[in-house]
C-alpha cells in the first residue's frame, strides 16, 4: 500500500503529514511524562550508587579501626657507640604487633658471632665423571645416601642434592667445585645457619668407611650429643620402627659395639631404639656402670625420640654403628698441600746402592750408568710461591759435593719457601716430598731447577701436587650469639624474633665492645592517621547528604535525593552512632568527644591532635576501646574468643553445666613388668573422626617392646605419631619365562619376557593395558598404555605412563618379588587408589593397600598414651569433644582397654540464655521460633573448666569503629541493607517504566499506521469523487452542445 508520503495530500491538498504528527504528539506527551519520570528515578539510583560507593569506603575505614593490629604498631629508634658502623649497619630492626613500648640494650662482646651455615670439602679427585671404586652409605640429616662402586663424583652430587626435595629434604645442597681439570671437589653447604642444622655420618662398614674414602671426615671419633655423665643419639620419628627402616638405609649394619667398657650386640636392620636402649641398659647396669633409656620430646607436636645414655663417656664403635644411631661423631680436619718430585733418585753402587737419604751426599748420586757427576760449586734454582701465593726464589750451591748432603738442599727449600723444619724430605722411594705446614687450600706451588754447570745431569724431577691441600670442614656451623638486656642469646640464625616479644632483630655485622641501645614506642601518627581516614570518609558522606539536602535560592531547587527518607534514615544511623556513648566503657572515655574528635554545626568530624594525642599516650587502652570489640571475663576459665555483627554488647553471666571431656580409658591390667615375657599382643586403635588407624605389635620378652610400661607407652606413641606413606602392593608376583632367565620380573623386563602362565607368553605388539583410579586427593584417573612391541617395550615404560598419568605424585615401580608397587611421594592422608586391566594373561593383580607390603597413609594421629602413675595404660584423645574418640581392639587383652571411646562437649548457658557445646567452645545460640531476638547469638567462649556452676561475667564492648561497621552493613548488606533495598526498589521501577514506554511507544505506533490508512482512504475517496465530477462535468457539457 502506498504511503502518505507518496499521495499524501494530492487530492485534499491536506498536509496529512503533519496533521498525524499533531495528532500522535497530544498522545505523545504521556510517554514524555514517563520518560522524564524514569529519568528522574535513574539520576536518583546513580546518585544512591555514588553514595553506596561512599559507604563502602568508609566501611572499609571503620573496619580497620576494628583490627588491634591498627592501634597495635609501634615505631623504632636506635643509637649507637660505634665509630665505625650506623646502628643499622650492625643490626636491623623490625616489629610486630605483639611489641611493647620499652628500652632495650643489644650488646656485643668478644664472645659475639653471627650464626654461619655450615660448608664441608671432598678431597679432590681427578675427575668428576669416572666412577669413584666406592661402595656404602652415609647418613646426612637424617636421610641414608647410598653410594655404588660405578658412581662417580657428580652422581653422588645428584643423590645428595636428590635426597634434599621434597617433605623430608635433608637441607643439604651438594655442588661440583673444579678447581681445574685434575682437582674436582664436592662441597656440602647447610640450607641453614646453625650449628646443629647440617650432620653427615658414616652407617658403612669398617671395610668401606665412605666418609674417609671421600676425604670428607677423618679417623678421629668424639662423642656427638654429650650430656654431662653420658651421651645421647640423635633424635628419630619412632622409638619402635627399626632403624634402619627410619633412616632409609639399603643395608644397616650389625656388630658388637663397647660402651662402657661392656661389649653390646646391635643390629640396625631390625633393632628399634627401644630395643637397643634395652639391651645397652642390661649391659650396663649388669656391671653397675649405667642405664640407658629411650627419652621422648615433643615440640610444636611433633615427638621424637633418643637414646640417654647416663654414666659412662666410654665408646668404642664397630662398623660405624653408634655412628649411625649418632651417639658418635667423626672429626673433620684440615688437609696439608703435598709436593713430590717425579725422579727416583739412588745411589752409585760404590755408595752402597738403594735409595737416596737426606744425608746422602752429592757425589753419591747415581745420576746415571752407575756414576756421578756432580761438580763442585753447580747450583740448583728453586722457584715458585709460598702458602699465600706469593713468588719466591732462592738458589742452593752445592759447595763440595763430597760433604755437602741432600739435606742442606732439602733446608734451603724450607727456608725459600717458608716451610719448617722438616717440611721437605726424600721418600723411601728416594723422590723429594715438601708437605706445605700450613694445613688447608693452599697456593703452594714449587720448582727444583738442577743448573748443573759442571756438566752434569742431577735431576730431582718435575715437582708436582700429590695431594691437594684442604679443609674438610670450610666453615664451622654456628649460632648466632649476642647480649639483649645483659642475656647471652644464641640462635641458629642471623633473624632473631623470639626474645624480644614482637621484635625482629636481623643481625648484619659484629664489632666487639659495641652496644645498640633500642628504643620502642607506639607509633601514635599511623593510629591518627587510621583515625583521619575514618573521619574524612564519614564527612565524605556527610557533605554528600547535606548537598542533597541543601535548597539552591538561584534554582529554586534541592537536590535529587531531598525528599528522600532513605537518605534521612541513612544520615541518622550513623550520625547516632559518632555521637552516642559507647555502652559499658568509663565515663572519662567512653565518646568520641572525649579524646578529641569531635563533630562541627555541619555534622562533619575534626581530630584535634593535641587532646587525641595527650589521650593515647595517656591512656593507650581507652583510646582502642573507643573503637575496636573488646571481650572479657572475669574467671580464668572462661575465654573470650569472637562475636558476629549479631552479637549484642553486654555484661552476661556464664553458667556450666557440664564440663568438656576428651575421650579416654584407662587400662585395667597393671603393666610394671609389661605384657609377660613370652606373651604378644595386637593393639589397633582407630581415631573415629578421621578414620586413621595405628596397629602396634607388642613382645613381652624382655628387652623388646612390650616388656615395661614404658616400652609399651613409647612403642605405642611413636607409631601414633608416625606419618605413613599410601602404599599400594599387587597381589600377584610376576616371573620371567625360563627362555629369558627366568626370576622375577624387574623394571627393565620387557613384555615377551613376563610369564604369563604355563612358562609362555600370550602378550602381543599394540596389546593395551588400561587402568583406572584416583589420586592422593580422590580425583578420578583414567589411562591407558599400548605395547608397540613386546621384544623392546619395558615394565618401566608402563610405569612411567602410570605416574605420569598421575601427573608424578605417585612412584609406580617393581618390587623384590615382582609385585607392583605405586607409592604416593607424600606423606599422610592418601586416597590413591589404581586398578589394572591387562591385555592376554599378563595379571598384575589386585592393587592395594591390604595386600603383603602395602601402606594405608595417615598423618599422625590426635592421640597419646600415657601411664597413669600406678602402671596402668592410659589412652587420650588430644581433641575435647563428642566428635572425636577412638575404639581399641586387642587380639589377647594383655592391656586391658578394649571398648569404644568418646568425649562430651561442653554445656552451659550465657546470659541466661541458650548456648551450643563444641568440645571447649560455647556458642551463643540464634533466637528459637518464640524468641524474638537475643543478646548473645554468635557470641563464642572457649571454657577450659573442669567443674560445673556459675563462671563469672564475660563482657563485651563494641567501639565506635565495629558498631559503625555492622550499622553500614546494616544499610549496604548486598542481601538487605537498607539502601539496597531502596536501590532495587528504584531499579524496579525504572524497568517497570521502561516496559510501560515501550508499550505506549507500540501503540503510538500502531496509531500512526491507523492514522496513515484512513487518511490515504480519504484521498482515494476523494480522487474517486473527483474522477466522477470530472465525468459528470463532461457529460454535462456535451448535453449543453
């Protein structure tokens, strides 16, 4: 249809146009009332958001002044006598807020050092890459380093610095130092300072003694944890695990060993320290000359375990066994550089013949056929550096050579080379040697230059290094040591953070006589400058809601958000909080106005730093209560611990009715002399909040575990704190076929070498063995490895896809029997789980945890036992509470605690008021369904109480800073604050509006188009109208003719 545009007046001479855009106009102008309505509703939600933004800020200001770590920082100064260094150059300070305002004096005397990590030398060896001869085991840090006769220097290199990853790394780090291409050294250095952080034993046999081999300890032995009548071992994780299973060790050691004087069997591969402190202690007291016994240490929860071995400061090792266990120690000493000629020198046969001597004369020296001929007045040139590296040069003239001896020659060396007496002397072989005197690295370096200007051909030969000079031990280990406060202070590092409390000293240099006097304050211009911050957002807002409020006379108007009641209210709220008492705090101090901040006519705050600064210094406290929650309690049984936004200040009394308990039993068979010799027993507890399990075999024979309360109590707290790695063992052990060797399967096997039944093979090229499972933290795994071709595909390929498809946080490999074994690399709590499909008749069977071999992992578990006193076994849980127990299950009940246990929470009321138990914790309980509100809900208390009835008063104050906080909350909360609220509100009505524009902008539309039509039906009739005028008027006219 054509429109108006096209005909649009042609007939009529209308402007239809125009005459539609009238008429749509008058409908128009409802929508413009609309439209300028949701306009002013949009200009008002963004003038809410600016002020939502506004209260953010100052939320976020008034939170800080709810944090003690705001009011709690404090400000250093120092001073120093020195002359040479700035306070700060010897040590740097910094604090916590933990600190206390104070003086402190940090001196440093004669006895004063920096803590150094400890550094050790190999000796040096040709080189690096072919292999060392050597064979054994040594023990750093507590970690076994086993060395085979193919490693070479660099391979030991890699095992040490292997063994220093992971959860347990030893801390050590090895590094190849090449001096040149002949003198190649291994040095050890400590990750950490301390004189105690970094121990290397020997745990090989006498015949290997690989620390010796290696240049890196000396024969010497000397006691290694003395205490003042005896000696201690190291300490170890498990006082009933064998040693050698602790340490890691590839073979342990076993022999006869003499302490005291008394001969004593230990075997390392099977013994526990509990068991060798047994059979150390009847030796001893046998012959009244000790005791020996296992003594247990708990630090930060972690128990670990030694030998004590008291009387006796007399030990003879065999096998480097007390090495191991670290009752002893090797030495470590310093090398001296030795130079040896490279001729053989000998005498004429008319001289007697051999070797030549010190005192062998010139003219007795067979410098060839037999003959001599030196002269008289031939001189030799000596040459090269000293110790230190510096040149040297003399010259010896042999005078008359039928006098004249080797030694004289041998004394011009010395004297040349600053060497004493005795530093140069011929060998049995009759070759010079010059051994530097001065032990260590040294620089020495020498040259015997035979001149013979008679003639004659003397040759002492070309002098080189034989052995190279070098300290064992490069840098002792050791602790720092100053004097804070007239206390010697020693501390494995330079970072010292736990003498004074909340302070930091890092100790740069030393300088003896020097004293750093230290001065701590409370930092009062970062709390005014908190204070500031909180001040200038609250007047932030409050200038925002006055603008707002304001009536502009030039416009006649105020601003969009005047009529506002959500403004009003929102002013109100937080204008009663800056200017209201804080409840339950002193008069003197319980309002803003009385440590000087105070509010103008405009309701905007100002600081006034001489009274806020005259308060602080004054009384610190007030000030912080003005602001942050603080609680309280009036019996030291009841701790306060936290509060929510829907805690209620107060004073509330505190009622127990019953006490927390942690779940325990106590045996009900005396133990003195342990189970019975010849008896056994099965004790499995089960902690029943984790699931966590500890299996403790006892022997009541004597000197093993379950001889004596003791043992049994020691024997059952080390497996309690053991971590335990996730083992998963296959059930079926693999062979070869007779055709490839026979035995068991390794991981270099290949795959048409498994027998897989009936001594054949049925695998077969691109066969596929899948598997499924899960990872450490109960992930799915699934993958799948293909056998390309079996006569070159190896077991170890397989396991390679398997740890990898486990992304390397297990280690899948093939046992001693030819099981399959997939370990997880950490300790503790596993959920790694795997389960194979194999191609043909290849079965690696079921792998888990249960079968031969296998490990359930587990942290150490939350429990202890103990003796009662009366010799009875006393099992505790460590956790309070009904949630945490444990069963006991004994296969002979030789302890007597079988059952299942629990604890009981804690049950009491606050205020009067409900409260819920949690082992120690009470918590405030939300209004019931007929309570309306409640004073105490979230209120949290730790109560330590062993008796029931009243416990006082806890009080809890909220400052100005965490009741202005929950009141922005109150108005921001995303959920339902209040401007939310009202900012949705808005929101909804600009899109109802919108809706209604659109609706109304659709039915104008359609007007326009109904408007359209009937105006062009108009001209249609009309033209129509026309064109019969037209015919009538012609019709008309030829009438008239």
């Amino acid at each position: 249809m054509p429109g108006t545009s096209a005909i649009g007046g042609l007939v009529s001479g209308l402007d239809t146009a125009t005459l539609i855009e009238q008429l749509i106009g008058v409908s128009r102008k409802r929508v413009d009332i609309v439209v300028n309505n949701q306009t002013l509703q949009s200009d008002k939600l963004t003038a809410f958001k600016s002020l939502n933004t506004q209260l953010s800020t100052f939320q976020a200001k008034a939170k800080a002044l709810t944090e003690d770590d705001i009011f709690d920082v404090f400000k250093t100064s120092t001073s120093t006598n020195s002359t040479n260094f700035s306070s700060d150059e010897l040590v740097s300070i910094s604090t916590t807020s933990d600190a206390s305002p104070g003086t402190h004096t940090i001196s440093f005397t004669s006895s004063s050092q920096l803590a150094q990590a400890r550094q050790m030398s190999s000796m040096s060896f040709t080189s690096s890459s072919t292999a060392l001869g050597l064979t054994g085991e040594f023990v750093i840090n507590g970690n076994a380093i086993s060395i085979s006769t193919t490693d070479s220097l660099s391979d030991v290199i890699s095992s040490i610095n292997t063994a220093n990853s992971g959860t347990n790394a030893t801390g050590v780090t090895a590094t190849l130092i090449s001096v040149s291409d002949t003198d190649n050294r291994m040095v050890l250095t400590s990750d950490n300072t301390g004189e105690d952080k970094f121990s290397i034993l020997d745990a090989s046999s006498d015949a290997e003694d690989i620390l010796e081999a290696m240049g890196l300890a000396s024969s010497t032995q000397s006691i290694k944890n003395a205490t003042s009548d005896g000696a201690k071992s190291d300490a170890f994780s498990s006082s009933s695990t064998a040693v050698q299973s602790l340490l890691g060790l590839t073979t342990a050691q076993n022999g006869t060993v003499t302490i005291g004087g008394e001969s004593v069997v230990i075997d390392l591969s099977s013994q526990s320290l509990s068991t060798i402190a047994t059979n150390i202690n009847t030796a001893l007291t046998g012959a009244s000359k000790g005791t020996a016994t296992v003594a247990s240490t708990t630090t930060d929860g972690v128990t670990t375990y030694q030998i004590d071995i008291n009387g006796t400061t007399s030990y003879t090792d065999t096998n480097n066994i007390l090495e191991t266990l670290g009752i002893i120690k090797r030495g470590q000493s310093s090398v001296a550089e030795e130079h040896t000629g490279s001729t053989a020198n000998t005498k004429t046969s008319g001289a007697g013949g051999g070797v030549v001597a010190s005192a062998t004369t010139f003219s007795e020296i067979n410098t060839g056929s037999d003959a001599n001929n030196v002269a008289n007045n031939d001189t030799v040139t000596l040459t090269g550096t000293n110790h230190d590296g510096n040149a040297v040069t003399g010259t010896y003239t042999i005078t008359d050579k039928t006098t004249d001896t080797i030694d004289g020659l041998l004394t011009q060396i010395e004297n040349t080379f600053g060497l004493g007496a005795g530093s140069a002397t011929i060998d049995a072989s009759g070759k010079v040697i010059i051994t530097d005197d001065t032990t260590g690295d040294s620089q020495l370096s020498i040259e015997i230059i035979t001149n013979n200007e008679g003639g004659g051909t003397l040759d002492f030969g070309t002098v080189s290094v034989t052995t190279e000079g070098y300290d064992m031990e490069v840098t002792a280990g050791q602790d720092a040591k100053i004097t804070i406060d007239g206390i010697a202070v020693s501390r494995s590092s330079n970072s010292i953070d736990d003498v004074i409390s909340g302070v930091t000293l890092d100790l740069n240099r030393v300088e003896s006589g020097s004293t750093v006097n230290l001065t701590i304050s409370r930092d009062t211009d970062s709390i005014k400058s908190s204070v500031n911050d909180f001040a200038t957002a609250y007047n932030d807002i409050i200038e925002f809601i006055n603008q707002e409020f304001a009536f502009n006379e030039d416009s006649e108007s105020a601003g969009i958000l005047s009529g506002e009641s959500t403004l009003r209210t929102i002013k109100s709220i937080i204008q009663s909080t800056i200017s209201a008492s804080v409840p339950l705090l002193p008069t003197d101090s319980n309002a803003l106005s009385l440590i000087g901040i105070t509010s103008d006519k405009y309701g905007k705050l100002s600081v006034k730093d001489s009274t806020f600064l005259k308060k602080i210094n004054s009384d610190f406290y007030a000030v912080k209560r003005m602001f942050v929650a603080e609680g309280t309690t009036t019996n030291t049984e009841i701790s306060y611990i936290s509060h929510t936004k829907d805690t209620v200040a107060g004073n509330y009394a505190v009622s127990i009715n019953t006490v927390a308990s942690q779940a325990s039993e106590t045996g009900s068979i005396v133990l003195t002399n342990g189970i019975g010799a010849g008896l056994t027993d099965t004790l499995t507890i089960t902690d029943t909040a984790t699931n966590r399990v500890a299996t403790i075999s006892l022997d009541g024979n004597a000197s093993e575990n379950g001889s004596t309360i003791d043992n049994i109590v020691n024997a059952i707290n080390s497996e309690l704190d053991t971590e335990r790695t996730q083992t998963l063992v296959g059930s079926i052990a693999n062979t070869k076929t007779t055709g490839a060797g026979g035995g068991i399967i390794t991981a270099s096997t290949k795959f048409n070498e498994i027998n897989t039944g009936g001594d054949a093979n049925d695998l077969s090229d691109n066969d596929v063995i899948s598997f499924t499972g899960t990872n450490r933290s109960g992930l799915s795994i699934s993958n799948s490895y293909t056998i390309s071709d079996v006569s070159t595909g190896t077991v170890q390929d397989f396991l390679s896809t398997i740890e990898k498809a486990y992304e390397n946080s297990v280690s899948a490999t093939i046992n001693a029997s030819g099981n399959i074994v997939l370990t997880d690399i950490t300790d503790g709590d596993s959920q790694v789980s795997i389960s194979i499909t194999e191609p043909g008749s290849l079965n690696f069977g079921s792998v888990k945890t249960s079968n031969e071999g296998g490990v359930t992992g587990r942290y150490g578990m939350e429990i202890t036992a103990s003796n009662d006193g009366s010799d009875h076994l006393v099992l505790t849980h460590d956790t309070y509470g009904s949630g945490f127990g444990f069963t006991t299950v004994e296969i002979n009940d030789l302890l007597g605690t079988e059952g299942t246990y629990s604890g009981t929470d804690v049950a009491g009321t606050i205020n009067g008021e409900a409260a819920t138990g949690t082992g120690q914790i009470l918590v405030g309980d939300a209004p019931s369904d007929t309570e309306s509100s409640t004073s105490i809900e979230d209120l949290t208390l730790k109560v330590t109480s062993t008796t029931t009835g009243t416990k006082g008063n806890v009080k809890l104050t909220m400052g100005v800073g965490e009741l202005m906080h929950s009141d922005v909350d109150s108005i921001i909360d995303q959920f339902d604050g209040l401007l939310t609220i009202r900012m949705d509100g808005l929101q909804d009505t600009i899109d109802d509006m919108q809706n209604s524009i659109l609706g109304m902008e659709e039915r104008l539309a359609m007007e326009t188009l109904r408007l359209n039509e009937q105006f062009v039906a108009l001209e249609l009739n009309l033209s129509k109208l026309q064109s019969v005028s037209s015919f009538m008027a012609q019709q008309l006219g030829m009438l008239g003719k």
